[in-house]
C-alpha cells in the first residue's frame, strides 16, 4: 500500500469521520487522503497504481454540481468509481442493491471535499449519488476503471426522488 494510504472497515471497524453508516457496503473502501502543502500550495495524492485499491485505469473526469443539485441514482454493471471531491463538499451517497450481497439494502452516507478529503471506492452494482453542500458548488473527480462506452453506456439510471430507493435527499435541520 502506497505511503498515507488507509483504508476503513478494518480492524475495529470504525469509521472514519464524515461518513454515516451502520457497516460500510460490501466493496467500498475508503482512502484517507493527505495534502501536502509547503510555500507555493498544496498537493493532494488520489489513487496510485501502487495503492491497494487501485484496479485500472479507464480514464478520468471532473463533475460539477451546483448547490442543493441531486446528481444521481445511477449505477454500473461492469465499471468500478474513485470518487474524490476536490473542491466543495459534497455529500455522496451508496445504496446496495445488490441480491447476492451481505450488505443488501445498506445505505452509506459520505460527507467529502475540502474538509475532509477521502477517496471512496465504489464497486459495481451499487447505487451512488451526489448532492453539492454549502454555499458553492462541489467538484467531483472520478478515476474509473473503464472509460465511458458512448455507444453502449454501463450506466443504469434510478430517479432520485422516487420510491425505488429508501433515501431522502431533503437537508434535515436541527
């Protein structure tokens, strides 16, 4: 595993902050990210060949989402997702829903960017979505192991206000 590289659900289980979940959903890996800052800026490290999680490359992309916009439920039959946000926050959110999986109907809530940067992994077959929180929108770089198929999407969309999923995206208050 690359230097600064961890990942969650091990031993203890614990969580890291940011994250809302009873377990996290079979497959997803989280991977705490360090800055490295010195007079000129900062360089933040997302996914390495040499880090464990690391599958392949397909290619990668940048996503924007305004405030309070639902980007999602969508998922992938074949296609593993990094998720960095890299600038923003953003609240990103899994649901199994996969038959076979010992997290079946699992619900993982991430809250990711700016002040807490992690890369989560996102194997196939899990619903995701994203929602920018704040006051300006979230930057979402994704890294995954397929490039996008324009003629055959592996992209399989869920309304993300409807019944199909067991999730309400309203901020709750209080």
């Amino acid at each position: 595993m690359a230097s600064g590289s961890e990942t969650a659900g091990g031993p203890g289980g614990r969580l890291p902050r940011g994250v809302k979940a009873k377990r996290l959903i079979d497959g997803v890996r989280i991977k705490s990210l360090r800055l490295l800052p010195d007079d000129r800026g900062f360089l933040m490290e997302m996914l390495r060949s040499d880090d464990d999680i690391f599958q392949k490359f397909g290619q990668v992309y940048l996503s924007v989402a305004y405030p309070g916009v639902v980007k999602g439920w969508h998922y992938h039959k074949v296609q593993t997702d990094f998720f960095t946000i890299v600038k923003g926050m953003m609240k990103v959110v899994l649901y199994d829903e996969r038959p076979d999986s010992p997290t079946h109907g699992e619900i993982n809530e991430f809250f990711m960017g700016e002040q807490n940067p992690i890369l989560i992994t996102i194997p196939p077959g899990v619903l995701h979505g994203m929602k920018a929180i704040g006051a300006g929108p979230g930057f979402l770089v994704n890294c995954p192991t397929e490039p996008y198929n324009y003629a055959e999407p592996d992209e399989y969309r869920v309304d993300p206000h409807g019944d199909d999923v067991p999730y309400d995206w309203t901020t709750k208050d209080g």
